[in-house]
C-alpha cells in the first residue's frame, strides 16, 4: 500500500509541477496510473480537479494540508502502512514524511520493561 501512496505522491508532484508537461513527463504520468486502482485513482483526481493536492504528508502527527492532527492511532500506522488512510479532516490520502519514516525504521526497538513482583517479608 505505501508504494500505491508513493506513486500517487509522485503522480502529483508531476502534475503540479509546471502547466506543460513534456512527452518523457506523459509517459511517466501514464505508468504511474497504470499502478493505482481506479477507486483510488477517481477520489484522488476529483481532489486535483478541485486545485487540491490528492496526497498529504503528515509530519509530527499533523496533516500538512489542513493541518489537522491525525490520530494517534493513524499515525502509527503510517509508520508501515498495510492499508489506504485518508485524513478525515480534508480526505486527502496521507503519506508519512519520508524524514520521519526514515527516523522510525532507525529507531531502535524498545523491550517492555518487566516488573518483579515486590517480595513481602
């Protein structure tokens, strides 16, 4: 699901980019579409026909297009999406920093801290 996210990243980074698009830019265009479901693919060009982007990135927990926060439960999965998630505030698909999900693959794993039970004498 992250590399569906990513393509529609870059798929809006494409088109927002400049008004002409050259044949290499078309052809990029129309191999990034091909890769996206067309459910996704229609709620994400309505937003973009609306002059909206059609993906957010969320950094500290915040969407970065209405810079609404995102629960915290979203935001961890973010960290390694298994499915789609929208902003429930704009609808935009969200996508996790790419500094911030870079920190959290680095981010050494905790253990539990383990308590002993207390020993009545």
């Amino acid at each position: 699901m992250k590399a569906m996210v990513e393509n529609l990243f870059a798929l809006q980074q494409l088109l927002l980019k400049s008004s002409r698009v050259t044949p290499e830019q078309e052809a990029k265009i129309r191999q990034l579409r091909k890769n996206v479901p067309l459910p996704v693919l229609g709620h994400f060009d309505r937003i973009i026909k609306q002059g909206r982007r059609g993906v957010a990135l969320v950094r500290h927990g915040v969407c970065c297009e209405c810079h609404v926060r995102v629960s915290a439960g979203t935001s961890a999965s973010l960290v390694r999406p298994k499915d789609l998630y929208l902003c429930e505030s704009c609808g935009r698909y969200l996508l996790l920093d790419p500094e911030e999900a870079t920190e959290a693959a680095e981010a050494p794993a905790t253990k539990p801290i383990r308590k002993t039970p207390a020993v009545v004498a």
